[in-house]
C-alpha cells in the first residue's frame, strides 16, 4: 500500500498493511474495546458526546497530512501512522553503526527496547488523565478545542506504542499493552511510570506550561528515538512529532497570551510595577510573578523526566543503537563516543561543578542540555511580549539544580539561582519560587468558564489566528447539552 495515504475502511485507520497482517489486527481489535472504556473513563470529562473541531491524520506527507471536520471525541479516528521508510537506511550511531537498519527487533536487546516503548507508551494516557477535568473551566472554545487536540493526539500516541508492542514483542507486548490501560496518573497503588505524569494539572496555566515545558521533553525523546536502528520505532517516532509540535504550540501561545492580556490590563490601569500583585490580581488577570512560579515548578519537574545525569541505561541504549541523541544525523563526532567526554554538573562538598564526565555515561544529561537550550528560546519570547508594553519584568529559568526529585540535586535544597540552602532556609523561601497556596486559591478562582463562541476569560488575551482560518466566533466546541 502507499505508505503516503492511511486506509480508513477498518476499525484501525493505518498505513501499515494491517489487513495483510491478520495476527496484529486481531490483537489490536481486541485491546479496542478496552481503550474505548478507558477514554471514556478517563478522558475529557462531561464532553464525551460534544462535537469538537479536530484534525485527523489522513496522511504522512508533510504538505497535507490532516483533515478538519467535527468529531464527538469517543469516534475519532485513532489510527497507526508511520513515517515513510527510508531506503537501505544504516544504524546511524553506537556499535552497530553503519549496519542495514534493523526491521526486526534484535534478539539480544529485546527486553531493552520494551522497556523504552513502553515508557514513551505510558506517558501518552498519562497526560490525557492529568488534563480530564480542565474542559470544565475551558478560558474559550478555542482553548477547550486545543485542549481536546492535544488529548486526542496522545491517545494517537498511545496506540502508536501499543502497536510497535503488539507486533513486534508477542505476549510480553500483548501484557505490556494491557498494563499501559491499566495504570492511572496519581494513583497511590498503580501510578504511571514517571513521577510528572503524576502530578496534577489543577489549572490553565499549569496546561500551558505543561504543554510547553514537558511536551517539549516528549519532543526531545522522541527526536533520539526517531534516530533508533529499529526503523519501526523510527518511522513510529517521525510521524509523532508532526503532531508533538501542535502541542507545544498550545503551551507557548498559551502562556504568551497570559502574559499579554496582564500586560494589556497593568497598562490600561496605570499599574507600573510588575509586583503589585494585589492591584494586578483586582484586575481579574495573573501576575507575573505567579507566572514564574508556575514556570519554575513545571521546568524542574520536567528536568526530572531526563534521568540521572550519569546513567548506565541511557550508555547502553545508545551503544546498542536504539536511542540516540537529539538530531544525532546532523551532529559531527564519530556517533560511538567510546572515547569522548561530556561535562556534567555535580555536587562536590557542597558546591556544584562542572565534571568532565565519560560522553557514554553522560546523554540524559546532553539531553538534558539540548531541552533546556530549546526552552530558553521560547522563554525569551515571552519577555519580548513583555517588553513590548514596557513592563519591568523578566521571566527567566531557575537554574537546573532547584527543586529536583531525581538524579544528582534531588538530596540538597538550592534556590532559582543556584544557591545551596539549608532545610530551614528553604522552608522559609519556598513560596518566594513555588506556588504558595494562596496563588493557588488565585488562580483557582479566577478558572470560570467562558463558553461563548468567540469569548474569552478575563486572564486570556484572544490568539492572533484561528485554527484552520477559521473566523473569531467560530464555534470551535459545540458543546452537547
């Protein structure tokens, strides 16, 4: 078949031959029917029959892959896309370097190939569980349709994994598939897998910044899995960050428009300083220092997603050809750093380092510094909307060691700045970098619904275009009574 075009005449929209593959359909049909409860258990609640504006995939060229069209969620088309495949590809990094790609799953690094499809896998549900109840407290229709966009896609996402496991890991995949409908974001007895897929996502902005901050790491692992000797995973990988984009587009708009419509409101006002937060919390929009808040939280919860800085795992991945480094194709070294070094930071005597560290050892944390690079553009992007109306304010990252969970800064308590504070200091500061519950109170009571076409909440500057040319009071959201 043409890889280009998807079939959409089966229950499972692919173009990936499934009605040649009479195993894998089988398989696929019969974990249908669970996914069906499990979105309708655990995905958007109280909109499940209202008609929602989405794009579908019907298509993997770049030119034109998606169609607009009104949808209620449960039928949407969720379907198995992969990238067109390269001819006579080679393994392009570790030690097989230079070797066909692989189409089969290698024997010998079976289990550690699972493992990283199912963690990608598990992510996917997550997010769909953390956002379920934010349609409810939807800014706009546009905002509850982005929303919707996003959740739909990550259940793309999910049986994009689900079917690299059902075809390629037999039983194992089979349980594996189970497993991934079978855990939940938060749950004390079957959690997910990663502790940000745990968290809850109380508001709008912690949706915006999500989005832009830890769909962002989805995109950097996806990148170094899209350079993976597996060509299933490859291709899997490609198509999904065509998608993954969109995502990240809602977050950094999304924050963007915060800041605008505050910045908009202090200048209507008369309200010069940036940290008068009472005056700017009057006017029914998010100051920005709560906004730094917000960002610090979500970035350092995210770093957490890369790993351990030194890491055994990620080594062996990349010397086994399975998981890259982000753009790995458009880097010069030798792509098998048996030799080469990294620097890493570390806590030595109390203070942080930069450690000349084994390059091997050392790809969670150059990783890592591919991310926050990436991050740090989209910040400055925000500050350009605040210059624009003059404010005095900077949104800036906290440095990578503050208010870490895992890996090398998870036992120390350091400030935004990259300070070593004691417990009692930090007791003390906290709320100075994190959400206090007053701000949380805030923003909590400024969530009120806005579901008239073309309206938008209080907080939220209206964005600069529609989705899809659509006009201003399009109807993104026909919202079932």
């Amino acid at each position: 078949m043409n890889v280009m075009n998807v079939d959409y005449d089966g229950l499972i929209p692919n173009n990936v031959g499934l009605n040649q593959d009479m195993r894998v359909k089988k398989a696929l049909e019969k974990w249908h029917p669970g996914y069906i409860n499990w979105w309708h258990d655990m995905g958007p609640e109280g909109f499940q029959q209202s008609l929602v504006y989405l794009r579908t995939a019907v298509s993997v060229d770049p030119k034109g892959w998606a169609k607009f069209d009104y949808v209620r969620m449960p039928e949407y088309k969720w379907g198995i896309l992969l990238a067109p495949q390269v001819e006579d590809r080679r393994v392009p990094f570790g030690a097989h370097r230079g070797e066909k790609a692989w189409q089969e799953v290698p024997g010998e690094y079976r289990a550690m190939l699972r493992r990283l499809v199912v963690i990608q896998g598990d992510t996917e549900p997550a997010s769909v569980e953390q956002q379920r109840h934010l349609g409810k407290t939807a800014p706009s229709l546009y905002d509850m349709r982005n929303l919707f966009q996003v959740n739909v896609e990550e259940g793309r996402h999910l049986w994009a994994m689900v079917y690299l496991l059902q075809k390629y890991f037999g039983a194992d995949g089979r349980e594996e598939a189970e497993a991934l409908l079978q855990r939940r974001s938060g749950d004390p007895d079957t959690p997910r897998m990663l502790g940000a897929f745990n968290e809850k996502t109380p508001d709008w902005l912690s949706f915006f910044m999500f989005t832009f901050f830890t769909d962002r790491d989805g995109k950097m692992q996806l990148e170094a899995l899209a350079q993976s000797g597996f060509d299933p995973l490859s291709r899997t990988c490609r198509f999904m960050l065509t998608e993954e984009a969109h995502h990240m587009f809602v977050g950094e708009t999304g924050v963007g428009r915060v800041i605008e419509r505050t910045c908009a409101a202090m200048k209507e006002n008369g309200i010069e300083d940036p940290c008068d937060i009472d005056a700017i919390r009057k006017l029914g929009v998010i100051d920005l220092p709560t906004v730094q808040k917000k960002l610090n939280i979500h970035f350092s919860l995210t770093l957490d997603l890369f790993g351990n800085e030194i890491s055994t795992n990620a080594a062996n991945a990349f010397h086994a050809g399975l998981k890259g480094r982000f753009r790995e194709d458009k880097l010069e070294d030798d792509h098998q750093l048996e030799s080469s070094t990294y620097p890493v930071l570390r806590l030595v005597d109390g203070k942080i380092v930069r450690d000349e560290t084994a390059a091997l050892s050392a790809l969670n944390m150059r990783l890592r510094d591919d991310y926050v690079t990436d991050c740090a553009a989209g910040v400055s992007r925000w500050n350009k909307i605040i210059e624009k109306y003059g404010v005095p304010f900077q949104l800036k990252l906290p440095h990578v060691a503050f208010h870490r969970h895992i890996g090398e800064f998870s036992k120390i308590k350091i400030d935004t700045e990259g300070n070593v504070l004691s417990d009692a200091e930090w007791e003390k500061r906290k709320d100075d970098f994190l959400p206090s519950s007053r701000d949380r109170d805030f923003i909590e009571n400024l969530m009120q619904p806005e579901f008239a076409p073309g309206k938008f909440a209080s907080w939220i500057a209206p964005p600069r275009v529609g989705i899809d040319n659509k006009p201003g009071d399009f109807e993104y959201v026909k919202i079932a009574e």
